[in-house]
C-alpha cells in the first residue's frame, strides 16, 4: 500500500535498512549517557541545523511528541499570559489543553480562508506567549511566514511558539522569527511516530531559567542542561533519533524539498481545478497548506473514492473532526517517491475527471 495519509505518514524508503544496521552496531541497546549515543545527538542536531536553516545559537532538543510540547511550554515558558491563535481542531487542541495547566490561556479563533491579521491585535500592554499553528492539519491551512514576520515586529517583547508540526522537514521555515519551534517526525521527515524536535531560542531559554521552573521530569530547564551535553533528562527514543539523523544524512537542503513539493502541490491543483465531484477545502491560496491537501466534496463520493483507492493500493487520508466525513486529505510529504506521487495523480485523472 502508497500511503498518502497525512501522519503518521509514509516512511523514508530507506528505514529498514537503517533499522537493521542499528540492531548490528548495538544502537538499540545504547546508554543514553554513553559517548556513542552522545555523538549521535550532536551529529542529529548538527544536520538539522545545516539542512534546515536554524541559526546556530538556537538549542535543538528532541521530546516525544508535539503534544508534550504544548505541555513543556504551559508548564515552563508560560508565566501568566498565553495567547492562541488558532482555526482548526489542532491549535484549538492546544489551547484547550494549556487551559488546563493556565486558566488565564486566551484563545483567538480566526476563518479558515482569511490570513491572521496582525494589525488587529492589541497585546502591547501585557507580556505572554503567543502560540501559532503554522500549519493546521486538519483542514489544510497555514499561517504566511510573512505573518509571523510581522508578528515579530509588532510584539518584539513577547515570545513567539509555533506549532510546524506538517510543514518542518518540509518547508523553508524562518526560525529566527520566533522563539519556539516544534514538530513530530511522523510527517515531513519521515519517520515513525514517538519522537518530536524543539528548536528554542537564546531568548526562550534566558526566559525559562527566570522562571525557575522545575518540578517536573521534563521542565525546559533541565532539558536544556542536558542537552548542551547532547545527553536527555530521561531515557529517549534512541532508535528514533539515530534514524533521524541517518534520513537528514540523506536528505537534500530545504529550499531544494519544498521547491519539490511547492511543484507536486501545483499538479494537485490542476487536477482538482477541473473536477465537478471535488473541490479544495480552501480557495484562499495565500493560506493554503503546501503539505496538506485537503478536498472536499459529498460523503458518499469520498467514501467511493476511498475504496477505489484501497483496491488500488492507494490509501488516502481521512477528514479530521468536524470535517470527517466531508473531506479527505492528501500528504504532500518529501518522503514520498516520485513514481507513488505519479501513481496518486493517474488515479485521480481515471477517478475524478470523468
């Protein structure tokens, strides 16, 4: 089976070779405060700053997933103020979940087709952080880069958190916009899910040691000792970041895979411009997710098309929350081979063109 389900997501194809060689140099069974796994970190984060473009002075750690960032973030950067802007199921989610730990978390909803107006917002008389979904999984959007830029401007004295969890590994992100970057490797890099990477600034970490938050097991302060020795607080995903480091060995520069995928995406659109059965969930392209592709359409012409593709070796993504049943998704993930991307695209031309 081709999966084109937007995460976990299909693999980079050289995984089980990478699993198997591994298993034969003892890496699986390696201490994590030993040198050999320590090189490794160095060398994983060494490749994710050169390939991605994150400025040298920025800390690179790993968690085990996106959703326990949202929780480092609530418990250890937030003092009293957090603000979330947000338009799908996924920034709803992390607000809702910082709620929890900070009552005082203020969320922000905004139209799926409408990009987040900085000139609207007035935070200038209180500090926080404001927590942006880059790239909202669920119904195909993305905050313009340029956005955050302006963001920046507008509140220099804030931190900055964004959720790049669909488009890191995949687009060409300016970290040095914000102070907190984070994302699962189950999308765009590749890899099997349990693994996440945070990218934080000097300024998140000078805020952090402020706060002297420590109580718990993965308080940002104490990864961050950690990691300036490439060790981790607690025992990690070994296995994982080994295969991290082994796919980004592989993997060409970022501004080459989203130049890759910006091109894919623009075939999609072609296809589906010229269906009468579906549409693209979002008309604005200026907000537009370039990594997930999101169609709507009537349930019983998804579901037809669904199984179609199954029978064809093909699995396509389901719609997410409130847009279940009347979309589907499509992972426009660098993983994905040219010769898979061709098969989606003559399935399509036979399944929906006619």
């Amino acid at each position: 089976m081709i999966s084109f389900y937007p995460g976990p997501s299909r693999v980079d194809e050289n995984i089980p070779e990478y699993v198997r060689e591994a298993y034969e140099q003892g890496i699986l069974s390696l201490n994590h405060r030993s040198k050999a796994f320590m090189q490794i970190c160095e060398r994983t984060i060494g490749l994710l700053k050169s390939k991605l473009h994150i400025p040298e002075d920025y800390t690179v750690f790993f968690t085990s997933s996106a959703t326990e960032c949202w929780e480092i973030i609530a418990q250890s950067l937030i003092e009293v103020n957090s603000y979330h802007f947000y338009n799908g199921a996924f920034g709803k989610k992390w607000f809702d979940y910082t709620r929890k730990l900070k009552y005082q978390a203020i969320g922000y909803q905004f139209d799926p087709e409408q990009e987040l107006k900085i000139g609207e917002m007035d935070l200038s008389s209180e500090t926080g952080v404001i927590c942006i979904t880059q790239n909202e999984t669920s119904n195909g959007t993305q905050v313009n880069l340029s956005r955050i830029v302006k963001l920046r401007k507008k509140y220099p004295d804030h931190l900055i958190a964004v959720d790049a969890t669909s488009s890191m590994a995949g687009m060409h992100l300016d970290f040095s916009q914000a102070d907190v970057w984070y994302s699962s490797v189950q999308k765009c890099f590749g890899l099997p899910a349990g693994l996440a990477v945070m990218i934080c600034s000097p300024t998140a970490i000078k805020h952090s040691r402020k706060l002297q938050e420590n109580r718990h097991y993965n308080s940002f302060n104490f990864i961050v000792e950690n990691i300036e020795k490439f060790q981790t607080p607690y025992t990690p995903n070994v296995l994982g970041i080994y295969l991290l480091m082994r796919v980004m060995e592989n993997r060409k520069p970022i501004g080459k895979v989203e130049k890759k995928l910006r091109k894919r995406l623009r075939n999609y659109e072609a296809i589906f411009s010229e269906s009468d059965q579906f549409s693209l969930l979002i008309c604005n392209k200026n907000v537009r997710s370039e990594t997930v592709i999101v169609l709507e359409g009537n349930p019983e012409n998804i579901e037809a098309l669904k199984k179609k593709a199954e029978k064809e070796g093909i699995t396509l993504g389901n719609g997410y929350g409130e847009l279940k049943s009347s979309t589907f998704r499509i992972a426009n993930f660098p993983s994905l081979k040219k010769e898979e991307v061709k098969a989606l695209h003559k399935f399509l031309k036979k399944n929906i063109l006619q």
